[in-house]
C-alpha cells in the first residue's frame, strides 16, 4: 500500500512541475522555450565559426559518423531536426537523391533562414524542404520518414520525452531515430579538462567571436544538465524505440543514439 501511495505521489509531482532547467538556473516551463529562442538568434550569423572553433573542426567528422549510421540511401525521406545551418541536410541530400527528400527543421527562424541560405547557395534545391517546427509536436503525418536526425539540440528542448514520442509517431516502420548529442566524458581527467575548458574558455571564445559571452554560458550549463548516456538510452526505451544503443565519441565529450521503430 505504502508503495502505491509512494509512486503516485511521485506522478502527482511530475504532473503538476511548473519549472524546469534553462543551464543552471529554474525558469517556469512556458518561459524556456523563448529564453532558448534568445540564445540562437544571438549567434545564429556566428555558429558555423563557433562549432568549429569550439571543437577544433571535430564537429564535421561526429556527423559523418552520424551520416554513415543513418543508413540513408536513395529515395528515402530525411527529417533534419533542431537542423540549424543544415550540416547534416547538406549531407543527406546527395544521398537520398533526387526521389528522396530532405526536410531542414528548426524551432528558431534565424537558425532556418541561415541554413537554408547556405543550402541555396551550395546549389542544393531539388529535393530539399524546410520547417519551422516544435519537437515536441512534430507537424507531420505519422509513419512518415525513414530517419530523423537531431544533433546537438535535444538538450534545449524543454520535454525531451514528448519530443521521442512526437518523433516516433512521425517515423516509418524500420525507421531509426539518431541524437547527436554532447554527453557524459567516460574518463575522469577528460571531465576535468573538459569542465576548465567549458566554463572557462568556452565563454571567452563566444564573447570575443559573436559578443555574447551568456549564451555560451547556457551551452556550458545545458550540457551539463543533459541526460547521461544511460540515462538517454532508457528514455529511447521508454518512447518506443528499440535495438537501442550509443556511440561515445571523443571519449564520451559527444554520444551518439541510435534508435529503431518497429
């Protein structure tokens, strides 16, 4: 009995949160969203220069990686989510080819209109579409697309779990789900190395290439604030995704998830 009431207690909880985490600091749920928002239409002009100063160009090798574990191939349907300047869409679009079809998706228009300015410009056109969309509650119909990428925006998505679920709807029979994400260093001295340079560095190097020394604070913050490989792991499980696994890369500093509908 005691176990019962205990466990309800906990849903009960749950269900009446009114804040969650924007980095380390509490903010009412309905309010992150636009703090969120704030942060990427500071740096939405400088973010290919940040990504490849902050990871001394390693970010283009983690999402060949991503792109070789998609399993895209010609006629398939791509959902680029929390896809910014379109890294990844630049990638899948040769692949699925001219049958296929890339949709370039993003919460915040600055980051869209960027990306589709950089795909217009490497004459991507043909089979290319774009949307301004909420994981959480994705505007497509169910059974939809063969893969749906998201690399590095999970962790500012304010319902992690409803954002699964909404992309599990959207996904095809046998399609597959990857999260490119920042994680947990599996090495205690990289997690030293790694905390200096987060909240040390990494702030200076915003400040002085885009003028925003906060917003580089957050992504410091939320990384930390992220769900761990495991924990990240359970909540593909959770969703409904199964064949469940991760990949840690640069000794765990990025993870990536793979997960299958069946």
């Amino acid at each position: 009995m005691s176990k019962t009431n205990s466990s309800a207690t906990t849903e009960q909880l749950e269900d009446d949160k009114t804040t969650t985490h924007f980095g380390y600091k509490d903010v009412a749920i309905g309010e992150k969203q636009e703090k969120v928002a704030e942060v990427f239409h500071s740096v939405a002009q400088k973010y290919d220069i940040m990504n490849d100063l902050m990871s001394a160009g390693v970010h283009r090798l983690w999402k060949r990686f991503t792109i070789e574990m998609s399993g895209a191939r010609a006629g398939h349907q791509i959902l680029d989510l929390a896809g910014g300047t379109g890294d990844l869409t630049a990638l899948f679009a040769p692949k699925v080819g001219e049958n296929g079809r890339v949709v370039l998706a993003d919460i915040n228009d600055s980051m869209l209109k960027v990306g589709r300015d950089r795909m217009i410009d490497r004459g991507l056109l043909n089979n290319l579409s774009y949307a301004q969309v909420n994981a959480e509650c994705l505007p497509f119909a169910d059974n939809t697309f063969d893969c749906v990428t998201i690399a590095f925006g999970l962790r500012n998505v304010t319902d992690k779990q409803k954002a699964l679920g909404s992309i599990f709807r959207v996904l095809r029979p046998g399609g597959r789900l990857l999260v490119l994400e920042f994680s947990k260093p599996v090495y205690p001295w990289l997690n030293k190395i790694y905390d200096q340079y987060s909240f040390n560095l990494l702030p200076k190097i915003g400040k002085w290439i885009t003028g925003d020394q906060e917003s580089y604070q957050y992504l410091a913050e939320s990384i930390r604030m992220h769900p761990g490989q495991e924990e990240l792991k359970q909540m593909f499980a959770d969703a409904g995704f199964g064949d469940n696994e991760y990949h840690n890369l640069t000794g765990g500093i990025v993870a990536l998830h793979r997960g299958f509908k069946y």
